[in-house]
C-alpha cells in the first residue's frame, strides 16, 4: 500500500513538472502589447517575455499635438503593472496652441520690407532690399548676421547692412593742353573707347612735336579708361 502511494505521488510530481513546462514554452513569449497611436507616428507591438512588465516606449509625434500618455480601458496605463493578458494602448495628446512671431525689417534706407508674421520654427527665405549707390550685404540681429536657415523661434527686428558701390563710370574726358597753341577742344568717349587724334595746334615760332602724358609721347591706339589730360609738345623754330 505504501509503495503504491509512493508510486502515486511519483506520477503526480511527473504531470505537474510536465504540465509547468508546457505552459512555460507556451507563455515564454509572454503577452502582446499594440500601441494605437491615434494619427501620430507608429509605435513597434511589444511582447512582455517573462517579466510581465514592458518598458515604455519612445513618445509618439503628431503634428499641432503633444503627447499625454498611453491609456487603457480609460486609464492612464501604468508600465510597471504586470500585465496578464494581449493588450491594447491607447494614446492620448492635447491640442498645441499655434505660436505666432513677428519679423521686423529696418531696410535702412533700402526699399521697405514688410513685417511678417510666422508660426513657431518656421524658415523663411531672405528678403533683398535695393539701395542706390549700395550693395546688400545681409540682415543682422544684436550686430550678428542672421542665418535663414534657422527656425524663427521669437519677435525679432532684423536691420539690414550694405557696402557702398564705386560709381562706375560709362565714359572718360580727354582734355588738350596746347600750351601756348591754338584751343584745341577736348573729347568725350566711352571708357575703354579710343581718343581720335585732333588736329596739330598752332603756336608762332614753335614746331608742334606731339601730344605727351605724364612725359612720354601719347599713343593714340591705346584706349582710355579715366579722364587724361593730353599736353602739347613744342620745339622753338
């Protein structure tokens, strides 16, 4: 009797370690969690092993909301609760007030540019003032140049910067010094245009020898880029 009893107890040890091991490999995976992101970006199903617990995962992004939490069944679901079952969590945001800016432009002299008014983390393009006389050079807030590709994120009164162009000039004056001869009328051509030779002055008791800059015999084939003055040369008779 005894020794059945023992023999009893054998076989009820065997079905229970048998059955332990059945429902350990059928449950080492654990339990299923889905995320429900409700219009934000998709959270990665989780199982929970054999811990029972998940870790929370990364926050989903929806645009003009903001993230309060994974609920179920209603309430905000606690991650170190032991979960028991496949489950499914839903997420929940508020509604982000839209922030608005305001961009102010001192074109210092320049043509106006009109303020602008942009949401929070907006880049924009840069505007280009004309100035006469001036060369743009950039928009500049507290004394440093401002960069466009950054996102607006306040009110900010840009003012712009220039440097000055040198006037360029579209044509030359060649003046004739006759020294003692006859006027000779001066010319007006285009800059880099070449001056035609005027006829010889006349001065009495002279021979004019040609017309002379800065000392050496002027060649007429050489164009002409600033205003020149041209002095006539004599030899005395």
């Amino acid at each position: 009797m005894a020794k059945a009893l023992k023999y009893s107890l054998i076989i009820v040890i065997v079905i229970i370690l048998i059955g332990g091991a059945i429902l350990f490999y059928l449950r080492k995976d654990g339990y299923l969690v889905t995320f429900n992101s409700n219009g934000g970006s998709v959270v990665t199903p989780i199982k929970t092993g054999l811990s029972k617990t998940i870790d929370k995962p990364d926050d989903p992004v929806k645009d003009g909301y903001e993230f309060v939490g994974w609920y179920l069944d209603g309430e905000k679901f606690d991650f170190d609760m032991e979960i028991t079952e496949n489950i499914t969590l839903q997420a929940e945001y508020e509604k982000q007030e839209e922030v608005m800016y305001t961009l102010a432009f001192d074109s210092l002299g320049g043509d106006k540019i009109e303020n602008i008014v942009v949401k929070e983390n907006t880049v924009l393009d840069a505007p280009i003032p004309e100035r006469t006389g001036y060369e743009f050079v950039g928009w500049y807030y507290h004394n440093k140049e401002f960069d466009f590709s950054n996102p607006i994120m306040s009110d900010m009164v840009l003012v712009a910067k220039y440097e000055r162009q040198e006037e360029i000039k579209a044509s030359v004056v060649v003046t004739f010094n006759s020294n003692g001869g006859s006027e000779i009328e001066s010319e007006t051509i285009s800059v880099g245009g070449l001056v035609k030779m005027p006829k010889d002055p006349v001065r009495d008791g002279y021979k004019f020898a040609g017309w002379y800059l800065n000392e050496e015999e002027f060649d007429f084939t050489n164009p002409v880029y600033e205003d020149i003055i041209l002095d006539a040369y004599w030899v005395k008779e």
